[in-house]
C-alpha cells in the first residue's frame, strides 16, 4: 500500500501532466484546483487511517486489562 507521501506525489506529477508545458491559465487553474482536491483526500484518508489505527490500539489495550 502506498504511502500518503508517494500518493500526493503521483497526484502531482497527474496534475503536473494534466496542464502541460505550455498549457493556458484556465488549464493551469483546473490542474491546481485537482491538486488541491487530492491533496484534502489523502489528508483526509490519513486521518482515518489514523483515527482507525488509534481506535483499534486503545480496543486491543482494553481488551487486555479485562
């Protein structure tokens, strides 16, 4: 499973592509708002995977004080 860090990276270089060497501002302003959007969706799914990790820590601990 990839990490955020190599996911955000492939969102770029997409983006990157999507626009083009010599691509025109509103191009330019769809490729940076689709940056933008990845960039909320893998901080998002980090937090999840975050909040989920946490949540399954602090079970298996209570499970273990029983």
């Amino acid at each position: 499973m990839p990490s955020v860090r190599e996911s955000a990276a492939v969102a770029i270089c997409i983006c990157l592509l999507g626009a083009g060497a010599t691509g025109c501002s509103t191009t330019q302003e769809k490729a940076a708002a689709k940056q933008l959007e990845s960039e909320q969706i893998l901080k998002a799914r980090a937090k999840r995977q975050a909040a989920k990790k946490n949540h399954h820590h602090a079970k298996s601990k209570s499970k273990g004080e029983k």
